[in-house]
C-alpha cells in the first residue's frame, strides 16, 4: 500500500509547464511595456490590443490543451499590458523611469 503512494508511472507536466510559461511571459510583457513606451510612447497599445485580440480567439478553437491556455495567459497579458502601458507613461512623467530626449 505504502509503495504505491511513491511509485510514479506518469507524471503531468502541463500544470509545470504552463506556469513556467506564464512566469516568462509576464516577464516578457512587462520588459515590453517599458521599453516599447519609450521607444513608441504610449500609440503601443494599439499592438497590445491586436495582439490580444489575435490570440484569444486562437485559444478558443486550439485543440491541444497547452496550446490553448499558453495562448490565451498571452493574449489576456497584452490585454492588460495596455493597462500598463498608460501606467507607464505616467511613471515616467513622475520620474521614475527615464524619458526619451527628442533629437
């Protein structure tokens, strides 16, 4: 009985496997907000937007189960990456972030 509780015929690494993936992609949707705003002020939502717009309904009618819920933890963080894009450039007005000098 004991033995069977530590014996590990398959092992699901979706839950792994996605959550790893969200971890980089938040990461990466962040690095996007900063440095997109400064190079693109804030008309970067636009992108954002059509990002997300694409990826949800792709996750949608996705078969695969991981691919579906990577595109979906996309879409939904450039949805809400706009959100941070406006914050963005309301921290740099603050100072907290540098602002690009105009040539």
């Amino acid at each position: 009985m004991i033995d069977s509780l530590f014996v590990f015929d398959t092992i699901n690494l979706s839950g792994v496997v996605v959550g790893a993936y969200s971890f980089c992609n938040i990461i990466v949707a962040r690095w996007a907000c900063i440095i997109g705003e400064y190079h693109f002020t804030k008309r970067l939502w636009i992108l954002f937007l059509i990002i997300g717009l694409i990826l949800i309904p792709v996750s949608l009618v996705t078969e695969s189960i991981i691919v579906s819920a990577i595109a979906a933890i996309t879409g939904l963080t450039y949805i809400w990456g706009i959100h941070e894009i406006i914050e963005q450039e309301e921290r740099v007005a603050k100072g907290w972030f540098p602002k690009k000098q105009k040539k």
